[in-house]
C-alpha cells in the first residue's frame, strides 16, 4: 500500500465528485429560461466556482496527507527489523508450502 497514492486517489475521486456537480449546476442554470443569454457568464462562473473548491480542496488535501503519513501510516523505527522471521521466514513458508504440492 502506497499511502501517497491512497490519498492521491481520495483526492482525484473528490476533483471528479467536484467536476460533476459544477457540470450539473452549469446544465441546470442554462436551462433557466430567464439566463438564456448569459451562457458565457454562466460558464465564467462555473468555471471560477470550481477553481476555488478545487483550490481549497488542494489544501485541504495536502493537510490530510501529512496528517495521515504523521500518524496513520507511519512505521515505528525498528519495527521491521523487529519482525519474527523477515525475508528468510518468508523463505521457510515458501519451501513448507512448495512440499504440500
């Protein structure tokens, strides 16, 4: 597990969330009869609308990703070395494994 990545991901599918729903709110107020004309500012709009909770999402983001690395997906030091078996454990369960068969 990649926690750069996991949190990359959250990150790409909360964009995607965003994305739609500025979408959907552009569709919807170019359907109103009475901003027929103001297509262009609609869009304008939109498009600053999802500039700002894309870049407040970014920030958001970045906080939760040090946090997360800080206390959810660190690593005591020593912690792997302190592991029974290691690489060579591995090994053992390997060869145990490749008798059953």
């Amino acid at each position: 597990l990649d926690p750069r990545a996991a949190v990359a991901d959250m990150a790409d599918a909360f964009d995607d969330y965003v994305c739609d729903a500025g979408d959907a709110l552009e569709a919807a107020l170019k359907g109103l009869p009475e901003l027929a004309e103001n297509h262009q500012d609609i869009e304008q709009g939109v498009d600053r609308w999802l500039l700002k909770v894309q870049r407040a999402a970014d920030v958001s983001f970045d906080r939760f990703e040090a946090s997360a690395l800080e206390q959810s997906f660190h690593v005591p030091d020593g912690l792997m070395a302190a592991s029974s078996g290691g690489a060579a454990g591995a090994d053992e369960e390997e060869a145990e494994a490749a008798q059953l068969w």
